[in-house]
C-alpha cells in the first residue's frame, strides 16, 4: 500500500511536470506528495521503504546529457559499486522523461525515444539494481508540446490509486 509519493525533478521543466503532478493528484486521496530536487543528497533516497513511490521526472538536454540537478541523481544510481540488490526491498519508482528533439540534427526523423537518454538510462538503471517499478516509462518530447505528459501522469495517479485498494 502506497503511503507516501516522492517526486524527485531534475531540471527547470522538470520541476513544471513535477507541479503538475501534484496538481493532479486526486483530491479524496489521502498519500502524502513530496517534491525534492535530484541534486539533494540522492543517497537518502535509499531510506525510503516499500510503501513509498518514489517519481522521478528527469530532463534531457543537449548531447543527451541530464541537466545538473538530475546528472547528481543519476550518476548516484550509476556508480559501479553498487551491489545489484540496493533496491531490493526498498522504494518502488516510476520514471518520466522529458526531452526536446529539437535539439537533435536529424529533426525530420526523430521521436520522443530519442531524446530521452537520461531517463532511459535511469529507468534501466534501477531495474539493473533491483528496483521494483511502480509504473512504465514515461517519454514525452518538449518539440511536440509534451503532449504524452498528462495521460501519463493521469495513469500514474490512477495505479496510485488502484494500489491503495
């Protein structure tokens, strides 16, 4: 049973969806939201327990790179001594990406796939250690107005929801 969703943003937009998300949050539901930023101490990330959900929306920018705040996130969950276990019994997550493939040089062809690199990573990365996804990847691209982002998060909230029962 989902007591307590965190919502960890990386990035200026990210911190938009992040609002949005708790914006959306249905208003009978009684889980408590908190918003934090990817850059503060991911490591005490690691004391939240199986009754936290943690969200992350994760902002790719240029090269592919996470922007500053959700790098500190990222290269914490990507450091090679973790043990594969390091989630096993702790938080369940979700992912969303934003991205702009307008940043891209091939424009013409690209997708909200393809310029979503750090959430694809991060989202690989905490299956790869054990981590126990609550919801799907979410990817939504910043050229085509984000259009993929409400229905996920309306999805989200729904599984939210459907796991309080």
């Amino acid at each position: 049973m989902t007591q307590k969703v965190l919502i960890v943003h990386g990035g200026e937009l990210a911190n938009d969806v992040a609002q949005q998300v708790v914006a959306r949050k249905p208003s009978d539901l009684s889980t408590s939201v908190v918003l934090r930023n990817a850059s503060e101490r991911p490591k005490q990330l690691m004391e939240e327990g199986r009754d936290t959900v943690i969200c992350f929306i994760i902002q790719t920018i240029e090269n592919g790179a996470p922007t500053e705040e959700g790098g500190t996130c990222l290269r914490f969950f990507k450091r090679k001594t973790h043990p594969e276990d390091l989630l096993k019994n702790k938080f369940s997550y979700s992912v969303l990406g934003l991205g702009d493939s307008n940043l891209l040089l091939d424009r013409q062809t690209t997708s909200a796939a393809d310029c979503n690199q750090s959430a694809q990573e991060l989202d690989s990365r905490l299956q790869a250690l054990g981590g126990t996804c609550f919801h799907e990847l979410g990817i939504s691209d910043e050229r085509t107005g984000l259009v993929e982002v409400e229905p996920w998060i309306d999805s989200f909230w729904s599984n939210i929801v459907s796991n309080k029962e």
